[in-house]
C-alpha cells in the first residue's frame, strides 16, 4: 500500500510531487540585503505533515479515552472489552510508529537516507492494518457467538482463551512481515529494499495477497456475521410474537427491534466500507495501467487519507454500538443531573397533593439513592 510513492515517482516524474525531495537551502546570495533564503519546503509535504498529524492525534485521542474508560470500570472487565482493548493498543502503536514517521515527519526528518526506516516503515504500516482489521474479525466473532450461544458464551469465553486469540493475531501479522525480509526482498541494512510490484511478479503476487487480507476477508466476515445476526434477531422476535401473545410482542415491537439491528449493521459494515473500498479499487487499479497520470495519484491521495483514518473512528463505532460502554459514556454527560432534576419535581408534586403532608417516596428517589450509594 506504500507502493503508489515509488510507482508515482518513477512514472509521473515533473507531473506530480506523491514522493517530494527532501527540503534544500537556496544558497542564493543577494548583495542587496545581504541576507540567507530560508528553505523551501514543498507543499505536498506541508500537506502530508498537516493530514497525517491530526489523523494520528485525533486516533491516539479516541482510542487512548476508549482504553482508559474500560480501564477505569471494573464492570468492563470482560472478555469483550478486552478484545477491544487490544485493537485500541495496535491502532495508538499505528498511528506513533506509521503514521507519523512514515507520512508526516518522512520527508522532514529526511529518514529516505536511513536504509532501515526506508525499507522498515511500510512494513510497518501493514503489519499494523492487518492486526487492526484481525481485531475487527475477532471482535464481530466474539458478538457472533455471543448471539448465537448466549448460555455457553460466559462459559466458554474465558480471559485465558481471550489472551490467546489476542497472541494469535499479533503474531501470525508479523510472520508475515517478516517473511519477505528474509525471501524475495533479502534486507541487508545497507541499502533501502522496498517492493516493486509493477517491475517483480512477487512483489505484484505478494501485495494482491496481501490486500485480500487486509480488507476483502475482513469485509467478508462483517457481513457474514452481522447478517446473521440480523437473521437470528429476525427469526427470535417472529417465536417470541407466537408463543407470547402480549404487548412485548407486537407486530410493532418486532419491527423497531429488526430496524434497530438492520441499522446496527449498516453503521457497521457501512463505514468500514466507506473508508477502505474507494482506496483498495483505486489502487490496485494503479497496476492495470501502464501510465499513473497526475488526477490518478490526487485521487489515491485522497482515498488513502479516509482509508488510514478508519482507525480513528473506529472507537466511536464500537462505543455506540456496546451497551456496556455506551452506557458508562452516557454517565459522562450529565444525564444524571437531568434525572435528578425531574424526580425533584415528581416528589414536590406528589408531597403537594398528598394528604396530611405526609411524606411520599418515590421509585425516583429509590432509583438515585442506589445510584448514589
């Protein structure tokens, strides 16, 4: 994914600036005011440093509030939450160790002279987007089972069988990253070895393998998995309408329940093919075609600022769409100041109207003193 600055740089040459040169002083002297240019730095380069910064601020900032929230509750303490712990720590690592070095600080730092940053940092980014979207499958299989096995689940999800799929799917990304540093591009730590898949049938091989991993499976299992959700949602509201005729089970009910999960499934599988499909197509379009022209690489440009972002939002998607976290979150919004203020008015109204002016308690009164307890 990486590939589109050498591709664009080789083949665009004067048309786009994907792989700007490092900054240069203009040692231009002017005998007028004696005075030193300052250097010119590119635009490109202004605009990378810019995008990517609050890219990786704004995915260190959600991420970093999601894992202090679980940390914070031992309620959260869960098989679930772990998993979505673990997927908050691999896209904080990718946002410090990719997105800053590798597209913000790349041409500033000038690390293209630094054989091991140059052949190192695009692994880098893709060793960290597999184990992101592995969390993403992991974490919509956990709800699989959960839904589909709701009475063995807190059985069978154990914190020692969470630590080991969460191993596996830190481990299985880096054998394969690891694997092409020692087979087709042999990393000597002298010289920059990046991949060339419009020149080497590997490379090409490789990076078509590698892209059905990254996104194609993931999307795969999404839609897999909260389709049948939804199916299994379906087909309990239809038994619980037969077999209890009351008004929980309700044509109507049934309806705003299988809205309810049809929406959850379109927010989530919806976005996550929002930020990475137009970036995947595009890009792989690139080694269709003989010739990168300059409205091609704007455009890839473009799609890979939301596709890198999807890390960020990430968070904000499971948080809504997790009870247990959206209702810790909700406690954060002075909802219960809210609800004190109207059981307030419910008790002076009632103490108005009761007689001898007796004192009443209420269930709000109840309800706040637990709370408060």
């Amino acid at each position: 994914m990486d590939r589109l600055n050498w591709t664009a740089t080789h083949q665009l040459n004067n048309h786009t600036d994907m792989t700007v040169t490092p900054p240069t002083w203009n040692n231009n002297y002017t005998s007028s005011n004696a005075t030193l240019a300052v250097p010119m730095i590119p635009r490109a380069v202004i605009e990378k440093l810019i995008t990517y910064s609050i890219i990786s601020a704004i995915t260190i900032t959600t991420n970093g509030l999601l894992i202090l929230l679980i940390a914070m509750h031992r309620t959260l303490h869960n098989v679930s939450n772990a998993m979505i712990t673990s997927m908050s720590v691999a896209a904080i690592c990718y946002s410090l160790t990719y997105l800053l070095p590798r597209w913000a600080l790349y041409q500033i730092l000038q690390l293209r002279r630094n054989p091991a940053a140059c052949t190192l940092l695009p692994l880098i980014g893709i060793l960290f987007i597999l184990i992101l979207n592995s969390h993403i499958c992991l974490v919509s299989f956990d709800r699989y089972v959960s839904v589909t096995h709701p009475f063995s689940y807190n059985r069978r999800a154990t914190t020692r069988l969470a630590a080991l799929l969460i191993a596996i799917i830190w481990l299985l990304p880096m054998l394969a990253i690891f694997i092409p540093l020692v087979t087709f591009l042999k990393f000597s730590g002298n010289e920059c070895v990046q991949l060339r898949p419009t020149v080497v049938v590997e490379h090409r091989v490789y990076l078509i393998l590698l892209f059905t991993t990254l996104f194609f499976i993931p999307l795969a299992v999404l839609v897999f998995v909260y389709g049948r959700i939804l199916i299994i949602v379906n087909d309990h509201t239809r038994r619980q309408q037969y077999f209890h005729q009351g008004p929980s089970s309700t044509p109507a009910h049934a309806i705003v329940r299988n809205i309810k999960a049809l929406r959850s499934m379109a927010i989530i599988v919806g976005v996550f093919i929002l930020f990475w499909l137009p970036y995947v197509i595009t890009f792989l379009s690139l080694y269709l075609s003989t010739k990168i022209t300059l409205l091609q690489a704007t455009v890839v440009r473009i799609c890979q600022y939301f596709a890198f972002s999807y890390p960020a939002v990430s968070p904000l998607i499971y948080i809504s769409f997790t009870a247990d976290l959206r209702g810790h979150v909700l406690k954060y919004f002075r909802f219960r100041d809210i609800k004190r203020e109207h059981c307030i008015t419910i008790d002076s109204t009632l103490r108005a109207y009761s007689d001898y002016n007796m004192p009443v308690v209420t269930d709000c009164q109840v309800k706040l003193t637990k709370s408060i307890k």
